[in-house]
C-alpha cells in the first residue's frame, strides 16, 4: 500500500511537490482553500497533468478524508502557520515540512542557500550566474522555481533563495554553504514576533542542519554576535575575510574586482557581490573567471536596475522600491552626484522620516507623481528638502529630470503603482521604454 502524503495548495511550489511525490511513488492528496474558479490560469494544465497521474485533488475545503492518515504534510510558503489547516494538522500529530526539505530529501544534489531579510534574491541570481562558468548551477526556492522541479535533473549544485516561511519548516535541509546577508524587522505577524522570525532563518546555520560553511555579513551587530554560535564562518564586508579595500573587493588579501567594474551600484549590492565571490572561492573558481562572470551579470529587473546612460546621465529603474524602507537602500547608493529623484504613487501611508534623512543626504531634487503627491511633499517640507518638482505623469517627471541635466535620474518610487500602472513592473516598463526612445 502507498504511503499518503497531504499537498498544501495548488500553488507553483505544490504543484512541483506534488509532481515529484507522484514519481517517488507516493499516494497524493492536494488541498486547497480557494474554490477553482480562484485558481489562477497558467496552472491549470498543470493541475490536469499532475491529476492523470493519480494526484486527488479538493478545493474550497479541507476535508478530513484528505487530512486523515496522511504520513506527513509538504506546504507551500504562502499559507501561514497561524492558518487553520495547520492548526488541524498539528492537533492530528501530522508532521508539516516545507517544499524545500522534501526535495532536499530527494536528491543527493547539494544546496547553496541564501537568506537575508533584503537582498537574496539578487545574491541567489548573481551566485548562479558566477558558479555557471564551471557548473550546472540553477536558481531555486524563492525567487519562484520549486526546487521539487529541478531534483530529478542533472545539477552540481542547487542555489536556493530561502525565506524565513521555508526555514521555520525544515529539520534536515542542511545546505553545503549557507548565506546570511542582513537581519532586519519583517514578517513580525507571521512569526509571533522578532524573535522568532531570527530562530526560524538561525535553524539553516545551527545542528544538526549546519552547512559546512557559514557566510555572515560583519557589518550586522546581530549576525557578528551569532556568529560565535556556529563553524567555519567566512564574513563578507571584513577586510580579514572578504571587503572592500582602496576601492576594490578582496578575498582574503586578493584583489578580485575593483567597485567601478561592478554592474551593481551601491554598498547593499558591493556586499551581494561578495557573498558571490566567496561562495565561487570556497567552490575553487579562478579569480579572472569570477571577474568576468560579475562584470556579465545583469541586475534584476526593477530593482536598481541601470537602463542607460544618455549625454552624461545615467538611469536607474528602481520600480520593485513600493514602500519607503526599498528606496532608501538605492537612495543611499549614490554619494556626491547631483540624483534626481522620481517618487510618487499610491501610498501606503508609512512613516516617511527616516527615507526624508536619506533624500537630505543623497539627493538634489525630488519629482513627485501620484496619489501620493501632497503627504510627500509636507513631509519633505517639514524635513527641511524643497527642492521639489510636481508633475502629472510619469514621462513628465523623466522630460523635467532629463531637463536639470543631473548625473543621475532614479525611478525608486516608494509606493504602490495602482493608481497609474497595472503593477511594479509595468511602471517599471514605462519608465524604461521611455528613457530609451529618447
């Protein structure tokens, strides 16, 4: 008789989960609690394929026929802990694990992991992209492709954006070299608190899911403390380990790259870069074949990402910055240019302080578009910035920046884009196809 194993949500990850289940011979069991008219489209014929293979599938409930006598059950990231069908597991004594552990389960593949509270899911693409000079490589995890679908290929390594969602549901994940590029308050409500959200990332560094090295920021009092908790630790931003030195990243007393040959601006994405160079280094690539791969690497779109540079100016798509905490990491990336800087959208009503210190420091003149145009502009006014340009569109804040002739214009909205664009990317889109037909 098969085993029974329980699938939470007909999600991208429980698809992939279920799939591989099917194929280790498991007796398969999906629930889900949105109706199927709720289920998005582009899975549909995946939902079809996976139920040809036996798969039996429930939505809108989570009925005890599918929980009873299920081994274990493998959740997607986005259903949270507090949920009811994790609270009926738990009273049954059935064991949930993320998607991520029951691939690692499944494979002899070995997993670079790489978790932050910013920053991963550049260091995840970048790390990929270094390790593929001389490896099969891909991207996994968070950044949107399901481990369970890349197990049963051909890989040298797995390198798997994690999230605190993931970890908090792993036991025997253990990862060959595991990143940790910053601590910082998120997802507070879902964890029950700071703490909480800190041990759930902890577990992939500490017994008996230790990697066999540690990569820790240095410039994070809490890491730096953590550190002492766990074996073989390399820092990254660390004149000992790897940092920056007469303005180049070195690794252990080695030049690697200097800053100016880097795609990537700004001192978060100097320390996504080193994080890339030690994980190539301990995996024993050249240092020309490393330089190389950082100096072809492309930035994510919408995410301080460079368009072009056009009679002296240089444009940076910064689209993906929906609230004032992301436009404060590619604010704070520019130092002595005149920036002008484009924000505005539909506001989330955040605290604004902090992100005015920033626009103090950084930059020459503001362009405010969208609904959030009067609470920004008080605000800006009240911390002491006035040089202030309102305009109503989009391409009308590009033509007016492009006017001042700065060294830089920055797209980094610190809203929401719903109130003139269908999301994040289509305005980032917009911004882009503009600046290059100028």
């Amino acid at each position: 008789m098969k085993e029974k194993i329980l699938v939470l949500g007909l999600s991208k990850s429980g698809l992939a989960a279920a799939g591989l289940a099917l194929n280790k011979g498991y007796d398969v069991y999906i629930t889900e609690s949105k109706g199927i008219n709720e289920i998005r489209e582009e899975f549909k014929p995946l939902i079809e394929e996976i139920k040809s293979k036996g798969a039996k599938i429930e939505c809108g409930i989570h009925s005890e026929e599918f929980i009873n006598g299920s081994s274990f059950a493998i959740t997607s990231p986005g259903i949270p802990p507090k949920s009811g069908i994790f609270q009926k597991l738990t009273e049954k004594n059935i064991k949930i694990i993320s998607e991520i552990e029951f691939a690692y389960l499944n494979t002899k593949t070995p997993f670079i992991a790489i978790t932050g509270t910013n920053g991963k899911t550049t260091t995840t693409a970048l790390v990929s992209h270094i390790l593929s000079k001389d490896f099969s490589a891909p991207v996994c995890g968070n950044i949107g492709v399901p481990p369970c679908s890349l197990v049963e290929e051909e890989h040298d390594f797995l390198v798997c954006e994690v999230s605190s969602f993931q970890a908090q549901m792993t036991e025997k994940f253990r990862a060959k070299i595991a990143c940790w590029t910053n601590f910082t308050p998120d997802h507070i409500d879902w964890h029950g608190g700071l703490e909480n959200y800190f041990k759930a990332k902890a577990k992939l560094f500490l017994p008996p899911q230790e990697p066999d090295f540690a990569v820790l920021n240095a410039k994070d009092e809490k890491l730096k403390e953590f550190a002492k908790e766990c074996n073989n630790v390399i820092f990254f931003d660390d004149s000992d380990d790897c940092g920056i030195i007469d303005d180049c990243i070195v690794y252990k007393g080695e030049k690697i790259i200097a800053l100016k040959d880097c795609p990537l601006v700004g001192h978060h994405n100097y320390q996504n870069i080193m994080c890339g160079i030690i994980i190539a280094k301990l995996l024993g690539m050249k240092t020309e074949d490393i330089r190389e791969r950082i100096m072809t690497f492309k930035a994510p779109e919408h995410r301080l990402e460079k368009v072009r540079v056009m009679d002296g100016i240089t444009f940076f798509n910064d689209s993906k910055a929906t609230n004032p905490e992301a436009s404060i990491v590619a604010i704070d990336s520019f130092n002595n240019q005149d920036v002008a800087l484009i924000l505005g959208g539909r506001d989330k009503n955040t605290d604004l302080t902090e992100m005015c210190d920033s626009i103090n420091k950084h930059i020459k003149t503001v362009l405010l578009i969208g609904e959030a145009t009067e609470r920004f502009e008080k605000n800006l006014l009240k911390n002491g910035f006035s040089n202030i340009i309102k305009e109503h569109t989009l391409e009308e804040a590009v033509d007016k920046a492009i006017s001042l002739k700065p060294d830089v214009v920055l797209l980094s909205p610190a809203c929401a884009s719903f109130d003139m664009f269908k999301s994040y990317e289509h305005r980032g889109e917009v911004f882009k196809d503009y600046v290059l037909s100028k």
